[in-house]
C-alpha cells in the first residue's frame, strides 16, 4: 500500500482524523472510515467550482479507465445524487475540514458506475480533495441477497418463467461491471438454443450468439460438458460485419459463458451470456455471485419444467399421450361456456373382452395396441374432434357442431374392422360405444361424462359391437352397478356366497367321478344374482382373489366329506380366474386349503382358460410344474373357444380338458361339430389327457357324445349345479341313470 502522503493525504493519524469528519449517518461505524483512508482505491482532486482537476487511481480495475473519463468532468456529473446538485449539498453541509460519505455512485463511464464510500477533505481555498474506498463487492453482495430474495417471491407468486429469468439476467448485470446478459434455453425437440430472456439487447444483438457458438463450439461444448464458464475474448473477430455496429454501439469487446446445467438430472437447459467491455478484468467476486445465480438460475429452470411435467402429467394420458378425464372435462366446460347453443356429441369408446387381450398376450402387447387406437383415433378426418383416454381401454371423442354423429360413429367402427398387427400376429378387436349429446343429456360436463359413460354400460351390457345412445331409464341401471359393487364388498363376511355343484360323469363306469363347484350369490333384496353378473365386478373391484380363496377352501372340505361318507374316489374342480393365477401366492394357497381340509391333492382339478396360458408362457409353464409337483391337477375349461390351439396339451402339464357347450350344443345335426369333438377326444387319447364334455342336455347328444368315445360328461341331462345337500340327496338318482346310459347301447 502507498504511503497516506504520497495520495494527497494529510499526515493526520486515523483516531486523529475521526474527530474532524462529520458523519451524516447515525452512530455510524468508525471502522468504515478508517478503511477510506488505510485502503483507498481512488482520489479526485475538485477544484473550488467542483469540477475534477486530477485523478489518483490505486485498483488495477480503475486505472484502465478513470484518468480519461473523469479527467474535467464535474462532481455533480460523476456522483448519482437525488438532487442533482451533489457538490452544492456538499459546500453547504461542510462545516469541518473533513465530511464522510457512507456510500454513493461514482459513475467511471456515462452508463457504468461503481459504489464507494468516501471522505471529502477541504484544501483551503483551493478546493477538495475526494478519496474514495470501492465498497462495489460489499454492495453486491447486499444486491445479490436482495435479487435471490425477488426471485423466490417471484417463483411463490407463480410468475413465468421468462420473468423470472429476465430478473435474474438483470441481477447477472448488476454483479458484472458493465455487463449485458441474455439467457438462451436448450430445445432438446428442436437442438437448438432459444432466447429466454433479455432485457436489454435486441433480437438483432442476440443473433450474435449463434455465430459465437458456430466459432467456438468445441470450446463451448467442453465448457458445457464440465459445468465450467468459458471467456471469450476480441468477439468482433467472429461476427459478420452487418453485426459489428451492434456491438461496438455497447463498447463490447468479449464475453462470459456460463453454462446451464440441470441440478437434478445433470443435463443442459442452456446457457447465460455476458457481454462486457473487459473481459479479462472482471474481479472474483463479481464471478462468484454470478455463478450464484447462475446455479439459482438451474434451480428455477428446473422447477419450472417440473412444474410444466407435472401439470401436463396432471392433464394428459401417460401412456397414449392423449387428454386425460381432467383435460377433457375442462375442454367440455370452455366449449360449453364459449357458445351454450354450439350441440357436442361425446362418443365413449370400449373395447370388448380388452382384459382377455392381456391375458393372453401381455400387458406390454395390450399397451402397444391402446397406443396404435389412440392414434388412429386421432386420424379422424373431423380435424376439430378432440380424442381423450379415461382410464384402461376407455376413450372418448368430443365432436363439435354435430347435428348427426351417424358418419362419425361408422369411421369409428371401420377402425375395428382391420387388425392389430403385433410381433407379427393379427388381433382383431370389437368394441362398445356410448353416445351422450349437449345440451339434451346433460348441461355440465360432469353430468355429460356420467351419461356418455352409462350408456356405453348399456352397450356393453347388450353385447359385443353395439352402439347405445343416452337413455334416461338406463340411469337406473348403472346405478344398480354400483349399488351391487357396494353389496359385493360385505358380501363375503355376511355369508351371502355359497357353492352349487354339478355332476361329472363317466358313461362308461356309470361311477359319479366329480363335480364342479359353481359359486352363487344370494343378495339380501334381489335374491340370487347370476354368476355372469357378479363375477366380473369381483374382477373389477379387485375382490376375485379373496373370494377365490374362500371358494377353494369350501370346495376342498366338501370333497373330504363326501369322500369320506361314500368311500369312493371322487374329483373336485375348482374354477380359477386369471387374476388368481397370476397369483405368486396360488401355489401356497392351494397348499393351505389342501391341509385344511385334508383333501388328497390328486382329488384336486383347477380350472383355467386357454387365454390364461398365453399370458407370459414361461411363467405359465412355472406355475403349471409347481401344481403339477404337488399333485394337482389342472384342466382346460371352454376348450376350442380361445386363442389356443391343440399343441398346448403336448407343451403344458395339463390332465384334462374340456370340451366347450358351443360344440356339444348342435352335434346331432351339424357334422362339422361331431369331427371337431372327434379330432380332439383322439389326439387329447394320443396325449394321454382326459376329456369332459359340457352342456349335455338331451339323451340324442349322450349318445353322439358316447358314439365318439367320450366317456365323461356334465350337463343339465343329470343336472343342474345343486346346493351340497341336494347334491346328497340327487346322488344315488344319478348313479342310478348313469349305470343305465352305461348299459344301453344306441
């Protein structure tokens, strides 16, 4: 530091000197004025009228340009005053030798000041001298604080993103002496970089950017790739002539780079540029509260694209990409609110049997197809109709200013006229649609929703492929839906299931070998619900896998009972659905109700669908080896009616299957059904695997059934599924009319 004398101090000791400086602050802190004198970085010599006749500079930052721009100027153009008159206060409040200025702006150029404290000493008639301590870093410091604080209170009030980044690009500024910033964001759609913010360079100026980064883009790439600032010197070397006027306009000779960097996922967002006149010179302080708020800078953008995530989450289908209920509900409202005589029609989409398709193929396939409806959904030529996924394989399409949804609704069929080509397989689909119209359905959107979605209910309800328009006496049905799922739920522990069990009998022993047990439902108001009813509402509120346990732990004390009492071999076969062998937990269950009940697991046949092997094969082919090790059977339920074919029974474990109703229904008159049941009993004979034919009724369909050696039937001929006691009490009538069927001969 040089000596006090050599800049144009008095040779006054600091606690001397405090007694001469009226301080225009309140208790204000000594220390401060101590540190103007011990380390000055600059003193203005002021003659009598105010006007600066020689400048000392003492900070390497402030010799580059002081000397020059300060040289003559007055003090009321160099130091920011709110009057304006900054030398005339100054004579008028001087009433000692020396006057201290806790702080003030001292501008260096027209347009670039910095902060300083000071102490005015008076040099007789001669004028002042001004000496000066550069508190700009401290002030900074104070500044970035308060513009940290701004964006937070920014980001709370929900601002935009582009405000809050033009905030942060003027607080960049005010760290950087003479800086101008601009923020470019990363377009990962488009791999480019798009201006974010700039609050004081025009779109012109900002296309300098892109010639920066063509010159330097290695460099630029590397600084990105570390998260490290790049300087970049003498711009006006890469920057077409048409743009050089620009940036000499500003006295712009270089350039900081910072890049943006994502704080949580380590990936570009974009980058912050500086233009400033000296590069070289910027102090550290000046680059360390700019990367401050540079890495704040990250931490918005971050925020933000969370924030559009999660809103855009919040509104549209992950899987599809298409509107969600949410976003669907809001364009019905704005479409309703915008014209209230403007007729909608809202078509909801079902696909029929959808749950089979993954049962059958995977999950993964079923996505793949929702996928490809959604697109072709969207294909509409109605460019104005807007495609929304519900939930599963639910869709919805609003069509504005449709009188007649006729045309619409048969290009919607004409989609599930073709197939689904996945991996190479062709799945052909049908679904059911429902049809709700504003305002004659409905007023709102939630009430539009409801009826749109009762009746496609009512379309489903009615078969595969049909077409239901909104009918107020279907109200009452949907609302018997789910007045049954709220029954469905206490159903279990009131006792309200029970098990009917139907014959299984061999024609040829004349021996009842087994039965199936068929579940039924006793509601307390409407009596007994049919299985076809309840059964998938169990699968759809998730209560399948409970209540199949109850009814493989009933059904397995039922064969120790009667296998006990009447001293013969006798099968039980349980129904599974596909949820239940889906089950981790199946083999242990089946374990647990063999031990219960003491039931001997070769008694034990469990019945699954062809569709059931097809979901996840290996896994399949796992669960049969694990039942099949502990002894139980498995048994092919609806056979020929799936997606299978014959070389199941070689690959899969399975003891028997049984022939599907749809083929036993017509085999007196329709040849085609005796060669199908013939072709099956002998190659499944070839296997060594067992047959079962359902849905024999008549003695005419015994006897063709017995014609092609099928020796094991179960129908409505014997029976119907019976409660237990009545299965007891039927027995011996049975066994009776079987010995005979057995003797007989056509």
């Amino acid at each position: 530091m040089k000596e006090k004398e050599e800049l144009g101090i008095p040779k006054i000791k600091a606690n001397q000197y405090k007694g001469l400086v009226q301080d225009n602050s309140i208790k204000a802190n000594d220390r401060r004025r101590e540190k103007v004198l011990v380390s000055p970085s600059l003193t203005l010599s002021l003659d009598r009228y105010g006007f600066v006749k020689e400048v000392k500079a003492y900070d390497e930052r402030l010799t580059l340009n002081a000397a020059s721009n300060l040289q003559n100027k007055h003090a009321n153009e160099l130091i920011a005053d709110k009057s304006g008159a900054f030398f005339s206060r100054l004579k008028n409040d001087m009433k000692e030798p020396a006057f201290f200025l806790p702080e003030f702006r001292l501008y260096l150029k027209e347009d670039t000041y910095r902060w300083f404290r000071g102490i005015v000493i008076k040099n007789g008639q001669n004028g002042y001298e001004l000496i000066c301590h550069d508190i700009s870093k401290e002030k900074n410091d104070i500044e970035f604080l308060e513009d940290q604080q701004k964006v937070w209170n920014a980001m709370a009030d929900q601002a935009p993103l582009s405000v809050i980044l033009s905030q942060l690009a003027k607080a960049i500024e005010r760290q950087i002496d003479g800086g101008v910033c601009s923020v470019f964001l990363y377009d990962e759609v488009k791999q480019q970089f798009q201006l974010g913010a700039s609050p004081h360079l025009s779109y012109n100026f900002n296309r300098v950017t892109g010639f920066l980064l063509s010159a330097h883009h290695s460099q630029a790439m590397t600084a990105i790739q570390k998260n490290e600032p790049l300087i970049i010197t003498r711009i006006l070397d890469y920057i077409p002539d048409d743009y050089r006027a620009f940036l000499q306009e500003f006295q712009i000779n270089g350039c900081l780079l910072f890049p943006l960097v994502s704080v949580r996922f380590r990936e570009i967002q974009g980058i912050i540029l500086v233009f400033c006149e000296n590069v070289k010179g910027l102090m550290a302080g000046e680059q360390q509260n700019s990367m401050k708020l540079v890495k704040i800078a990250s931490l918005v953008i971050d925020y933000y694209n969370k924030e559009k995530e999660l809103k855009h989450t919040g509104m549209y289908d992950t899987l599809t990409g298409l509107p969600n209920r949410s976003s669907l509900t809001t364009a019905i409202e704005g479409e309703i609110e915008r014209d209230t005589n403007q007729p909608l029609v809202l078509l909801c989409i079902d696909c029929d049997r959808f749950q089979l398709i993954n049962d059958s193929f995977g999950y993964e396939t079923g996505d793949r197809i929702l996928q490809q409806l959604a697109e072709k959904l969207n294909e509409n030529p109605h460019k104005e109709n807007m495609v929304a996924r519900l939930n599963g394989d639910k869709f919805v399409v609003l069509s504005k200013n449709c009188e007649d949804p006729t045309l619409f609704i048969k290009n919607i069929q004409a989609i599930f006229d073709q197939p689904w080509i996945i991996n190479g397989k062709e799945i052909y689909l049908t679904a059911g649609i429902g049809i709700a119209k504003y305002p004659a359905d409905g007023r709102d959107a939630e009430t539009l929703l409801k009826r749109v979605e009762k009746a496609l209910y009512t379309a489903k309800t009615e078969g595969r492929s049909h077409v239901c328009f909104f009918r107020k006496e279907s109200e009452s049905s949907f609302s018997s839906r789910l007045s049954l799922e709220q029954d469905l739920y206490h159903a279990l522990e009131k006792e309200q299931f029970s098990l009917y069990y139907q014959p299984q009998v061999n024609m040829v022993t004349g021996e009842i070998v087994g039965a199936e047990a068929l579940m039924r439902w006793k509601h307390p108001v409407h009596g007994y619900i049919p299985p076809v009813k309840f059964i998938p509402l169990l699968e759809d509120i998730g209560l399948i896998k409970p209540v199949g346990e109850w009814v493989l732990n009933t059904a397995c004390h039922q064969q120790t009972t009667w296998a006990s009492k009447y001293s013969a071999p006798f099968h039980m076969s349980v129904n599974l659905s596909p949820k239940q062998f889906e089950e981790d937990t199946l083999v242990s269950s089946v374990k647990k109700a063999l031990n219960l009940s003491g039931m001997n697991a070769a008694h034990l046949k469990l019945e699954i669908t062809e569709s059931m092997l097809l979901n996840e094969e290996g896994r399949a082919l796992g669960m049969l080896n694990r039942l099949n090790e502990i002894g139980v059977g498995v048994s092919i339920d609806d056979f020929g009616t799936g997606y299978s074919s014959l070389s199941y029974l070689k690959r899969f474990p399975i003891q028997t299957i049984k022939i599907d109703r749809a083929f036993v229904k017509d085999i007196e008159q329709d040849k085609r059904d005796q060669l199908i049941i013939k072709a099956i009993i002998d190659l499944s004979r070839a296997l060594n695997v067992g047959i079962i034919a359902e849905g024999a009724e008549t003695i005419n369909q015994i006897n063709c059934l017995r014609e092609a050696e099928c020796h094991t039937v179960q129908g409505y001929f014997f029976s119907q599924p019976v409660p237990p006691e009545v299965f007891e009490q039927k027995l011996p009538e049975w066994m009776k009319l079987a010995k005979i069927i057995s003797k007989s001969r056509k």
